[in-house]
C-alpha cells in the first residue's frame, strides 16, 4: 500500500518523489510505503488552502452548519474508532489500551467539543473615549494554519489541534511526524467525507524539510507545532521573517511529588502508570518522583515490584501494558541515558535492559526502570530522557521540594500526591507548570488548557484558550455623528 499527500482532495503525485517505508515498533513488519511531499507540493498545498479560505461553501457558511460539519467528523472518529486505534497500535507502538480506550475516543471528544464552539465564537462591545463613536470585536480566522504533530500520540494530537482550527473557520495543512502518519492520513479523509472541502483541510507527507517549508512560507498565516523544544526554538527562527503566529506545544520534565501523607498505595500505581504510560513516550509523563524521605525507601522498593510484573508485550496485544519505543535509535537513546544515570552514580532498581526474548526480539523494547537516589544535576533528572524510564529523589521538606520541582527549564505539567487538602491547593499555586494534577494521573480534556511555561513552549491547547489560537481580534470604530 502507499500512502499519498491529500492536496485539494485529491492524491498527490507520486513519481519524482522520495519514497520511505513504515515498519511496525512491535515486530518490524513492513506496513505501507509513503511518498514524501515535493516542495512544488507545498506550493500547491498552500495555493489550495489560501482558495479554501474563499470558496463560499467554507467562508459563508453560518456558524451553526461549520458547528454540524465538525460534529459529523466526531461521529466518523467513532465510527471508525477501531481502525484508527489499529493504525496508531501498528504504526506508533501504542498499546492497544491506549488506543482505543484513550486515544480514538478523545479524537472524537476533541471535536465534539468545537462543534458547540463554533457558535460561540463571540466578539465585545467597548467603551471608547472618542466622542459620538461606537467601538466594537470581533474574532476572524487567522487563514491558513500549518499543523505539524507528533509521531507518539498522532490521531489525537491532531484532532485536538484541527478540531479547533476548523470552528474558527481556518484552512489547514497537516503534516504528520514521518514515524507515523497513517491515522492522520485517515483522519484527513474523514474530514472530506463528513463535507470539509478538500482545499480547507489537506496532508502532507514529509520529513523535517516539509515542515520547515510550511513555517517559512509566506503563504502560512499560523504554525501549531507539538514536538521536541530543539526544533521548536529552530521554528521560532524559521517564521521570524514572516511573523507569522505560532504556537508550541514541547517538552516536559515533570515533577511528581509524593508527601509523606500520601496514600502509598495510590501514589506507587499512579506513578508507575504516569511515568510508563505510551512507553514513558510522552511529554506530561511523571520523569522526576520526589518523594519525602521518611517514605522514599518504601516507594521505591514498592514501584520496583510494581514495574517487575508489567507485563510488556507487543502492541496489539490487548494485554499489554508497556509496548515498544518508536524506532531502534530511540531504545538507543534511552540506554545511553540509562548507561549514562549509572555512571554519575544513580541507584539503578530494575530494568535497564532491553528486551529480545519472549517474541519480542524484532521489536524495541525495554523494561520498565527504576532509578533511587538520582540528584538533580544528573542528565536523566534534566533532559527529557522519553522512555519508560521513572527517578526516584529523596527531599526532606516541602519548601525543598518546591524549589528542586521549579528548577527546570520546562513547564509543562506536574503532581502532588498527597491527602492534605490545605497542601494540595498550596502546592499547585507554588509550582511552575502549565498543569498540576492532584493525586491524577497526567489526563487530558478539551475542556482544560494544556502546555506549558518556559521550554515547554508558548499559547495553551484546548478549552476556550484555543479558540484565541486560533483566531485574529478585529476592533471596529463607527462614528455616530449625523
């Protein structure tokens, strides 16, 4: 099978251009050939999108029709919700827990959410000083909209991204990470069969120069990127000439800090599963487990076990809990931060390894590992290491524990497992992250903002801060003067 960019609703052309093949993490299974896009693709890509912005059954269609539109795509997500959470299973590594009981539903849920947005997309009316004058906002599509995603969490990613793109009456162009695009693929065509013309949501295959061309064309009017903070920082760069808007969805290093009143039962499952769930493939993962001391050795010993009984398989087992690493360079980065923690002298508990017996040997598999006694100046307590790699780091107190939590470069989410609800309110004010969970695991809902603060990148996702996103406020003067 080959899979083809979607330029005005049609398949692109295939000849002239490079061809790469997509193998399953699980068991290197070739599943389908794609064509990457051609910068005359581009072009075509943003022609069309620009002519979408046009075309009366896009730009004049009332709210409430742009609202049934979106709807219409929730109902084909569900409806379809099995062979989109297989495309991701086999093409991504995700376990099939995840995806379909996660990942196609909240695709769906995403869009749902913006269907009811899109009648509600309301500008203000405002006090002026300027005698005998009217002044009113208004809130317009920004135009054309670059959506470049990930390749760990795709389909949802890109509903939660698209979904709020298409209420606020944007073209899009979407281009998957080239490890794995075929659930986007899919979700395009969904877009077109539920009545989204083929110029206002289109895909492009391609690697990083496909995306590197959508962010430097002066036809983008909008970048929204989710991905790693090196190549958003290079994205700030590359739309600079054109200041053109952007927004980053990046890294993480979260911080999940277990009190010592925390019910330990509690606390050991929902960092096991915070810090393992996709694999440890996953930006809001708990990366860094600051547990106060006079429980430390507990935890430890207990999330030791826990993580000895996972059971780790390929992903479509239904059974399986931990699943494959995107490619074979990614186990190999993982080890060498594994390799790397125990050289500076962290306390390696279990794991470590990775894994080729069992009917794993042609896929890219690790154990589950667990650190204790990691310091915080250790490159696997700084850097996002995107493993199923969990550091345990022993603090005496709460203001410690503050401190060392906020001393990152990243933002992105954080955790408090406690029963003290005074302290529970308390710590969330006092740490620096775009979302603190409470006794949670790192869960995501259209109705929440999500992202984060410093490298964790700019803007929020979701709820109605993505409607800002994704639109451009107008402000009209009208003088009442006979």
């Amino acid at each position: 099978m080959i899979l083809t960019s979607i330029i005005a609703g049609s398949s692109a052309p295939t000849q002239d251009r490079a061809h790469e093949t997509s193998f399953s993490p699980s068991d290197g299974a070739e599943l389908f050939t794609f064509a990457h896009a051609s910068m005359s693709d581009v072009d075509d890509a943003v022609a069309a999108a620009r002519r979408g912005m046009q075309m009366p059954q896009w730009s004049d269609i009332t709210p409430d029709r742009r609202g049934e539109l979106l709807w219409r795509v929730s109902t084909l997500i569900e409806e379809h919700a099995e062979e989109l959470a297989m495309m991701d299973t086999h093409d991504a590594g995700m376990p099939m827990g995840m995806s379909k009981g996660v990942n196609a539903p909240l695709a769906a849920q995403v869009f749902r959410y913006y269907a009811g947005f899109a009648t509600k997309i309301e500008g203000r009316l405002s006090q002026v000083s300027i005698p005998n004058t009217l002044h009113y906002t208004t809130r317009e599509p920004i135009g054309v909209c670059a959506l470049i995603t990930p390749w760990n969490v795709p389909l949802a990613i890109a509903a939660w991204k698209l979904a709020p793109a298409l209420a606020t009456g944007n073209a899009v162009i979407l281009k998957p990470a080239e490890q794995a695009p075929w659930s986007t693929w899919r979700l395009v065509q969904l877009c077109h069969e539920a009545g989204i013309p083929g110029e206002v949501v289109q895909v492009l295959f391609g690697g990083p120069e496909v995306g590197q061309a959508l962010v430097r064309h002066r036809g983008v009017d909008k970048v929204s990127f989710t991905g790693s903070t090196e190549v958003g920082c290079q994205i700030v760069a590359d739309a600079a000439p054109t200041l053109k808007r952007v927004s980053l969805e990046l890294g993480g290093k979260a911080p999940s800090i277990v009190t010592a009143s925390a019910d330990m039962e509690q606390a050991v499952l929902g960092n096991l599963r915070g810090a393992l769930f996709n694999s440890g493939q996953a930006c809001g993962a708990y990366t860094r487990t600051f547990v106060q001391r006079s429980r430390a050795d507990e935890f430890a010993s207990r999330i030791a076990e826990a993580a000895k009984v996972m059971r780790v398989g390929v992903a479509a087992d239904e059974s399986t809990e931990l699943g494959p690493l995107i490619t074979r360079g990614q186990v190999e980065r993982v080890l060498a931060y594994i390799e790397g923690a125990q050289a500076e002298g962290a306390e390696l508990v279990h794991g470590g390894r990775q894994l080729r017996d069992g009917g794993l040997d042609h896929g890219h598999f690790l154990e589950p590992t667990v650190f204790t006694n990691v310091q915080d100046h250790m490159r696997i307590a700084q850097e996002e290491v995107f493993g199923p790699v969990i550091s345990i780091l022993p603090f005496d107190d709460m203001d410690e524990a503050v401190a060392r939590a906020n001393a990152s470069d990243y933002g992105l989410a954080a955790v408090v497992w406690t029963k003290d609800l005074v302290l529970a309110h308390t710590m969330a004010k006092r740490l620096r992250a775009g979302t603190v969970f409470i006794n949670l695991l790192p869960l995501i809902d259209p109705g929440a903002p999500w992202g984060g603060f410093g490298l964790s990148g700019w803007g929020r996702e979701m709820g109605a801060f993505a409607i800002d996103e994704f639109t451009e406020p107008k402000g009209v003067f009208v003088g009442l003067e006979a």
